[in-house]
C-alpha cells in the first residue's frame, strides 16, 4: 500500500536521476518530486517532465514503475514523446 505525501515541481539544484527514463538531468532541470509513503517505507522520486507526460498518456495512477522502465520497457514510444517535448530527432 503506497500513500502520495506530496507531489511538486522544482528547479533542481543538483542533478538528479529520473524514475522513469533513468537518465540523469542537470542542476537547473524542472521536474516533479513525488514523496511517498510504501508499507511504513519513505520514498522521494523525481520525474522529468517527458516521463511525467510519458505516465498521465499510458499509466494508471497507482501503477509501480521501477527506475528506468518508462523508458526501457516501451522504448519506440518514449522516444516519440521525448521528440515531441524536447524536440530531439528520433534516430531509427
């Protein structure tokens, strides 16, 4: 059983690994830091704003995502939603 304490959008100010593409984002970055509470265990995760848009497009609200698997385990949409948010080319 997971509980969202809080949930917020920060300006990094150091880098940080994204929960759902696993990448690294530098000091300056947006993203959302999610803070949870799972069976007594306390947990923040941060969300760069593709993975953000990435789950709210193709996850339910409490689904479990393990650290890179937004971007792992669906690879060719992921990059189809990072092109459109980050406006970075598609290589194929």
């Amino acid at each position: 059983m997971s509980d969202t304490l809080k949930c917020k959008q920060v300006k990094t100010r150091k880098p940080h690994n994204c929960q759902g593409c696993d990448r690294t984002m530098p000091v300056g970055s947006a993203m959302e830091v999610v803070e949870t509470v799972n069976y007594g265990d306390f947990c923040r995760t941060y969300w760069c704003y593709t993975c953000g848009r990435y789950f709210s497009m193709h996850c339910e609200y409490d689904d479990m995502v393990g650290t890179g698997d937004l971007r792992y385990k669906d690879p060719e949409e992921w990059e189809r939603i990072r092109s459109l948010i980050e406006g970075v080319e598609v290589v194929r």
